[in-house]
C-alpha cells in the first residue's frame, strides 16, 4: 500500500518518499487490515514535524512525532503508531474475533463486479 505523503514548507524528495512507504509497510506486519495511510510533513525553521494516521477497520490511529531530523520524526511517529496498532489489535481480538475474521476474508476476496464479466 503507498502512502499518501504531503510536504508543507519544503519539497519533497524521492528518498524521504521512499523512507515513508517503508515505514507504512513495516506497519503491516503487525496489522495487515491497513486501509489507507497519510504521511504530512510540516518543517518550521530547522524543525520537522511529522504527522501519520492510519486508517483501520472502525478507527483512525494518529501519531505525531518532532525532530530536528526528518528521517528519525518518520521514525518516531512509525513506532508510535505501531505501539497504538498493536493495543488496537489485541482490543479488537478481545472484544470481536469474528470481526477480524471477517474483514481479513473480504479484504483477500478480489473486487470484481459481475456486471462487467462477459461469458
């Protein structure tokens, strides 16, 4: 899944792009439900501050990290929203397994709209 990546008050460039789909990839091996991911990178002065939110199934979990670097504020927030997946996670097998279940069934199940099939 590519992220959606924003840049405010500066460039971006294809390294810090690939540095922030990395990170959203890790994420996945600890959730695989992962809808969509958003990266917003503000620098003020010599200051990054990065903001990531993933979306989840009936949740958007939000991590925001600053640094003087840009690569370790990526870092930052990536672990933070890994530790707060992880806790989404369990809630979620405790309170509705079925739920997880169910959501991985029709996440692999292929979008396909029988009306467009020719036979």
């Amino acid at each position: 899944m590519q992220p959606r990546i924003t840049a405010r008050h500066f460039d971006l460039s294809d390294k810090i792009r690939t540095h922030a789909a990395e990170s959203v990839t890790r994420l996945q091996r600890f959730f695989n439900n992962i809808i969509s991911s958003e990266y917003f990178l503000t620098q003020d002065k010599n200051r990054y501050t990065v903001e990531l939110k993933v979306s989840v199934y009936r949740d958007v979990i939000s991590a925001r990290a600053e640094s003087h670097d840009l690569f370790a504020a990526i870092d930052q927030s990536a672990e933070k929203a890994e530790r707060q997946l992880k806790r989404y996670k369990s809630k979620l097998k405790d309170k509705d397994p079925e739920a997880i279940s169910e959501l991985s069934a029709t996440n692999s199940k292929p979008q396909t709209d029988d009306d467009d099939l020719d036979v």
